[in-house]
C-alpha cells in the first residue's frame, strides 16, 4: 500500500503543489474545492486499489461528489478513499495534507492508511491490532498540559450549534484545526492535541483517523458516546481525544448540544 500512496503522491500530488493554475481549482461548496490533482490522484488510486482487492467497490471523495449514489456502498464491503486529504491547504500551496484510505465491512471500518504526502509519514491500523506510525506501534498520549489543548472544527456548524460548543470548550486551550484529517488525527495520539470536535462525519475523511485513533488507545466516537459507522455519512458530530477520559470530560460538556 506504501508503495502506491508515494507513486501517486510522486505521479498525480506533488507535480501541481505549488503550481496550480487558476482554471485547476473548483470550487465545489463554500469553504471546500477541488483540483485537477484530487482527482487525477483518485483515478490512480482506484486503478492501484482494484488490482489489491480485485471487484472490491470504491467509494470516492470525487465520485461519491459526481454521484451521492456511490455512498450507497458504505454499507457493504468498500474500499473508502479520499485522494488529497486537505485540499483547502493544498490549493493555497501549502501544508497538510495528505492521502487517506480505508477497507470497511458492514459500514465499519476495519482497516486504515493515513500519509502525508510530503513528510511520507505513514500511519497504519488493524482492527484489534493496534496502531502504528512509519512501522512502529505507538499508543496514543495526551499532550500533559493544563488546561487541555483542544482543536475544534467550526465551519460546518449553524450559529446556535457553534456558540454552544465554544461554551463547551471554554477553559480549554483552543489551537487552529489544521483543516486536514490526516493531520488531525496523528494530532490527537502523539501528544500534540488533547481533544478535537468535527460537525461535518463523511467517511473518506474519518473513517481511517477513527479506527486509528482508537486502536492507538485513545477515543473515537459520536458526541453520544455510539461509534463511528462509515454508512451514517450523514449523521454530524464526531469527538476524537487523546485518551477516553478526556474524551469523557469533553462528552459531558458537550451534552446540552443544541440538536443537528
């Protein structure tokens, strides 16, 4: 799978960082875009993927965009793949961002790559295997400093919503979200950040930082303490911590959310 990731990174990303034209940047919805390398990247990816897993069905970020029917298959067994992870930081030139894929069975996941395409830092999990980092199992750690450092995503919330979670998160020590799961999530297990709030849950860019997470020992799950499934792509509110208490402490104040 490596081995994959950098070629497409080497053949389909790198070539236009830095070097987008205007005409290969789309804008797809307010605050997200697209370019001409998210989707060549895709192309490559399933090409690679099917030749893995020969028949295994693809969803992806650009075909499920092009046709909201492909996410039908997040029920079943699927490949879930988003080809540039990070897209916003990629277009502007500059960093993170990354590739992440994930094997799921019966909408959860039970597989996951996390890269990042420039450091080919690569994050690898198992379900009941553990968590790993460039080939070396780690357990997640939280960062150890008071207050908390919590990292919270606020562009997909309506304005009730946002103002209630910044009440939640209020004594926390708030730091930028780095507007790239595949960044994200590593965050939250090598001691970067302590807890991180997501509104907006679509399998390409969760499914594989969730399991991770998890299986590096820290916490994954909805705000109502239910876990992920890649098929409730629809469903919003995801809290990721550095361990399950602080996890548990960030859930609590979370608890009088006004609803979705």
């Amino acid at each position: 799978m490596q081995d994959l990731l950098r070629d497409v990174t080497q053949r389909a990303i790198l070539p236009y960082y830095q070097k987008l034209a205007a005409d290969e940047i789309t804008a797809k919805a307010v605050d997200d875009v697209v370019t001409v390398a998210d989707n060549l990247a895709e192309e490559m990816l399933a090409e690679g993927l099917a030749k893995i897993v020969p028949g295994l069905p693809i969803v992806g970020e650009e075909a499920a965009h092009a046709d909201a029917s492909v996410q039908d298959r997040l029920s079943s067994d699927c490949w879930i793949v988003d080809p540039l992870d990070g897209t916003r930081n990629f277009a502007k030139g500059q960093p993170p961002f990354g590739i992440l894929i994930a094997m799921a069975s019966g909408g959860e996941a039970h597989s996951g790559w996390i890269y990042d395409c420039l450091t080919d830092r690569i994050c690898i999990s198992h379900r009941g295997k553990g968590a790993f980092v460039n080939g070396e199992k780690i357990t997640a750690r939280p960062t150890g400093e008071t207050p908390p450092v919590a990292a919270i995503s606020l562009i997909f919330m309506d304005g009730a919503r946002r103002e209630a979670v910044k009440e939640a998160a209020a004594g926390y020590r708030l730091v930028d979200v780095p507007y790239c799961a595949a960044e994200q999530y590593p965050r939250l297990a090598l001691g970067v950040n302590d807890v991180s709030i997501f509104e907006r849950t679509l399998a390409w860019d969760h499914a594989a930082g969730v399991l991770w997470l998890n299986e590096a020992g820290g916490k994954a799950a909805r705000l109502d303490g239910s876990p992920y499934r890649v098929d409730e792509w629809a469903r919003k509110g995801l809290l990721g911590a550095a361990s399950p208490a602080l996890w548990e402490e960030m859930a609590n104040r979370l608890a009088n959310l006004p609803p979705e």
